[in-house]
C-alpha cells in the first residue's frame, strides 16, 4: 500500500474515537507477546487497543512519543518486573 492507502486505513481504524483507558501492559500481557519489556496502552471507547511496538513484526514493546507545541515527553517501555 502507499501513503494514501496507509492514511485511509488509519483514519478509518483510529479517527473520532475517544480514549477511555491509558495503562502500561502487565508482565503476563508483555510475555504473551514474547516481549521483555511493557509498553504503554491506550484503550478506545470500541474496545480497540493501540499498542506501541518497536517494529512491523512486533518483536518488542515500544515507546510513545507525546508532542504538544509547547512540550515533547516520552513514555518508556518499562521492564517486565517493573510492576
């Protein structure tokens, strides 16, 4: 797909829905994806789940970048027995 495939594909998965739940995954969720690090999730109102990962294969948690025009923060990915 290109570019304007890949944007039409995301609006229609993630455009006008509300966030509902932010909370970094457990250590269960975390090896069940066969990662050794948790990776913050962000819950929509439609039972969607986003979930950061460091590449297209999934192989590990990832980070968020959160950027404002006043601000730029990072949300880690935390260690498996970082509970």
């Amino acid at each position: 797909m290109n570019r304007v495939q890949w944007n039409k594909r995301a609006r229609k998965l993630l455009l006008g829905k509300r966030i509902v739940k932010v909370q970094y995954m457990s250590s269960e969720e975390s090896e069940q994806m066969g990662w050794y690090s948790c990776s913050v999730m962000i819950g929509l109102e439609d039972g969607t789940w986003i979930v950061p990962q460091s590449d297209d294969e999934g192989n590990e948690a990832g980070v968020v970048g959160v950027a404002s025009e006043k601000d730029y923060e990072v949300l880690p990915v935390l260690g498996v027995n970082h509970e």
